[in-house]
C-alpha cells in the first residue's frame, strides 16, 4: 500500500487505511479494521474476492508496521456502525447451528464431532468477547 504522507494514510486500489484513525475501509464504505474502546479489532469475514485481497494487503502493512491485531471477528456488516455486534452474533449463532446440525446427524464421526464441538465453543467464545467489547463504557 502506498503512504500518502499528507493526509497520514495508506492506499491501494479501493482500500484506505488511516494511521491517524487506526480505520481500514474497502470501497469507502465497508470498515474491517478499527479501534474500539481501546482494542485493535480485525474484521476477516470473506465479503467479496476483493475485500479478501483488501484484508490481505492490510494484515501485511499491519506487519510491517508492527501493529498487532487484538481481536479477529467474523461480522458480515462490517464494523462501521452499532449494528455489528448483532451481525457478528447473527454469524455465531448461524455457524453454531450448523456445527449442531452436523453432529446431530447420524453415523456423524466421534473425532469429527470432538472437532465440531472445539469449533463451537471457540465460536461461542469469540462472539461474547466481541459483544463485551463493543459494550465496555
């Protein structure tokens, strides 16, 4: 990405990461990287083929200015607005459903359910981490 130093930002096609805000926005509209309350959170759900390149392009001048992600979450909304707490439980709880699904079916594998299981609870996890997060004063 290239730094444009009078505005203090980094650019690269359709994707804008401002270092004076810590706020990483695809197509000006769609924000997957921000700091809230404090924590530097890294929005990876896969949006679009583009957005996936965007995400990609960031994690790698999030490197190389060692800047370290505190949370990775999945929020189909992006994490421009209040609404992507209810998005991100949305996904949680979609994903946890079909993980149940799956280990509900019959002849489904004990180690393939043991995995399920580990997936869910990480899930479960990341999804209360986020929503208390977003709701710290």
């Amino acid at each position: 990405m290239k730094y444009y130093s009078r505005t203090n930002t980094y650019k690269a096609s359709n994707v804008t990461f401002d270092y004076n805000t810590f706020e990483a926005v695809s197509y000006s509209w769609w924000t997957f990287f921000k700091v809230i309350n404090g924590k530097k959170v890294f929005n990876s759900y896969s949006y679009s083929p583009t957005t996936i390149k965007h995400q990609y392009k960031l994690r790698a001048l999030l490197r190389e200015l060692d800047i370290t992600i505190d949370m990775d979450v999945q929020c189909p909304a992006g994490l421009q607005d209040s609404y992507s707490v209810q998005s991100a439980s949305e996904y949680y709880s979609n994903e946890i459903s079909k993980l149940k699904e799956a280990i509900s079916r019959p002849r489904s594998q004990a180690r393939k359910n043991k995995e399920r299981e580990i997936e869910i609870e990480k899930l479960a996890e990341i999804c209360v981490k986020f929503k208390l997060l977003v709701e710290e004063n």
